[in-house]
C-alpha cells in the first residue's frame, strides 16, 4: 500500500484527544505492509479548512506531523517528507511513486 494513513491518524487523533487509543488500532496498522508514506510537512503552504480536519495553527499541525515522523521512525517504516508549495509536492510524490514502482 502506498500512502494510507487512515490508521494511523485514527492512533494519532486518539492519543491527542483522549490520552489513549484502542491497542488494535496499532495491531492492525503493523499487520499491513506499506511500501512507502508520504508525509506532508505543514511547512510552505496555507491551511485550507476543508470541514474535517481541525488543527488551523502551524503549531498544531507540526505537533501532528512530528507525531507522525516519531511513529514511523520509531516503526521503521518507509517513508519520505514532501515539502515545498503544492506543485513541487505533487512532483515529488510522483517521482517517489515512480521510484517505487520500477524497483
């Protein structure tokens, strides 16, 4: 799988606002394999509310992608950082995937 974090925002978003979240969720999110994350670095672009996600501060959402750097680091799962405006995003995401699909 490429660039699913459902699971792992579910742990994330729980342990934010609950202190907690149910041990299956990480179970479950450890069985699969991923062969690589993406993750978006809040840095570079504006905050665009789109009626779900709830962190409108820089701060709140480096806390959020730090958390996420920490837990897949601390995993060791593959993954890459994009930065820059949106365009220079897309580009890398692609290249990644590019990378990926011809290894």
């Amino acid at each position: 799988m490429i660039l699913d974090t459902h699971l792992l925002s579910n742990i994330l978003w729980s342990q934010t606002l609950f202190g907690d979240c149910p041990a299956w969720i990480e179970q479950a999110l450890l069985a699969r394999h991923y062969d690589l994350h993406l993750l978006l670095s809040p840095e570079q672009v504006d905050w665009t509310d789109d009626g779900q996600r709830c962190q409108p501060s820089l701060d709140e959402r480096r806390a959020f992608f730090n958390a996420t750097h920490v837990w897949l680091e601390q995993h060791q799962q593959p993954f890459q950082v994009l930065q820059g405006n949106w365009a220079q995003r897309r580009v890398q995401a692609l290249q990644a995937v590019t990378l990926l699909l011809r290894s």
